[in-house]
C-alpha cells in the first residue's frame, strides 16, 4: 500500500539480537503520525463523496476506477476512516456464512438474539412515540396509551403494516410486538452492509490530498528532530 511511503520514520533501538551496542537504532515507519492523520481527514469532508463498496471491490480496484491508479488505494483507506482493514472492511455475500459460523462456533449460537430494534409507533394524531430501529433489549418497555388524555390510540408499524395497540398501561416486546429481534448472524450481515458505505474523495482534490497528507505526516523542529522524513524515539509524542 502506497500510504506507507508517505509515511515519515524514527530511528528506534534495535531489536536484533546480533546488535553490537545499544546505541544501535534501525529506521521503521511511525505509525503514530496517523493520529494526525485522521484529524485532517475529519476536517476536510467537503472533499468527499459517497460510495456503495460493491460485493468483491477492494481498496486498489476502487483507487484504479476513481483516480485511475491503484496504488493510490491508500487514499481510499485513510478518507474511508478505516483503521484495521480486517474488521472494517466488507466481505463478499458468500464469505459471510462462514465467517458468522468462525466467530460463534456453531450455528446454534449463529441464530441466538443479539438485540432488538424498534418498531415504530404513533399516536391518533400521528405524533410519533418511538421510532423505528432503536436497538434495545428484551427487557424494553414504553407507557402505554391509557396514560394518556382522551381517546388516544397508538398505533405501531411492524413487519405485517399498522396495527392498532391495545389501550393499556404498558407495552412490552414479549406481549405487543414493538420490537423485531435480531439474531447474531443478522446483526453481522447488517454490520458488513454498513461498512460497504464509505467516503471516497473527490478526484478533482486528489493531487491537493496529496499535497496536504506529505505536510500533515511531516515532522515539525524539536529537540528529536532529524529532518522532515526523520527523527529519534526520545519524542514523548511522536505524533508532533
């Protein structure tokens, strides 16, 4: 990944076990300059537009059809705000199986509740009363429409349309349907769905990126300052 060249270094003592003294250093990256990364990435999203990562697209495949070089899928990365590529990354439809059943062990434990989301409710005068997709447990509840004034009804818009509460004191997920559950396969579907949705950035600022991502990852002059590309692990804050 090209983001790595941008990347400036720091001398740190070496690891290797041959090493003559322990002033000996070796050159790495410093990946804690991405701190400051990050924070010009959240100040800049004017730049951006949206994107719908298709099943089986990945980072240099999206650089190469956006900017026309696939060795800039680091930008796809950094303005994706994506920290572990592994984990935030989508996998394709039929990857999904699989991974659900390596991280629960079985299929049992694939189809237990994770959660519930909430359906939502209205009273008579269509004010809403809860709305829709709020994740709650098992135990959720809402006052019921007897405590209201008047003849006020709630009505609740579930997986079957509207359809009118009972008038009572309290309504629970058990007794009236205001919740859906989902189980943990279902909760990792809609996850992977979500992470397809990302930033992309616009390709008409993609040299000005550039540009501005070398001066962010610079280093500034202090007292471990070596030149712009380098410096010595006696910072106390690397990402300076």
């Amino acid at each position: 990944m090209g983001y790595f060249r941008e990347l400036p270094n720091i001398l740190y003592p070496s690891p290797v076990p041959s090493k003559r003294s322990t002033a000996d250093m070796v050159v790495i990256k410093n990946l804690f300059r991405r701190a400051k990364l990050f924070d010009y990435v959240s100040d800049a999203a004017a730049l951006f537009d949206k994107y719908i990562v298709e099943d089986g697209e990945r980072p240099d495949t999206i650089a190469h059809e956006l900017y026309g070089n696939p060795r800039l899928d680091y930008v796809v990365v950094i303005v994706a705000g994506i920290t572990n590529i592994h984990q935030q990354w989508p996998i394709q439809d039929f990857q999904m199986y699989d991974f659900a059943l390596a991280k629960y062990g079985s299929e049992t434990e694939m189809n237990k509740i994770h959660h519930y989301e909430t359906y939502e409710i209205k009273d008579s005068q269509g004010r809403q009363i809860l709305p829709p997709n709020l994740i709650v447990d098992k135990d959720f509840t809402i006052d019921g429409s007897s405590l209201r004034f008047g003849n006020n009804r709630f009505i609740v818009y579930n997986q079957t349309g509207a359809e009118q509460l009972d008038d009572k004191k309290k309504y629970t997920i058990l007794t009236d349907n205001i919740a859906r559950p989902v189980t943990n396969f279902k909760f990792e579907i809609d996850q992977n769905e979500k992470n397809r949705k990302i930033d992309v950035l616009k390709p008409s600022y993609l040299q000005t990126f550039i540009n501005d991502l070398r001066d962010v990852l610079k280093y500034s002059k202090h007292s471990s300052y070596i030149s712009r590309n380098l410096a010595t692990t006696e910072l106390r804050d690397l990402t300076s």
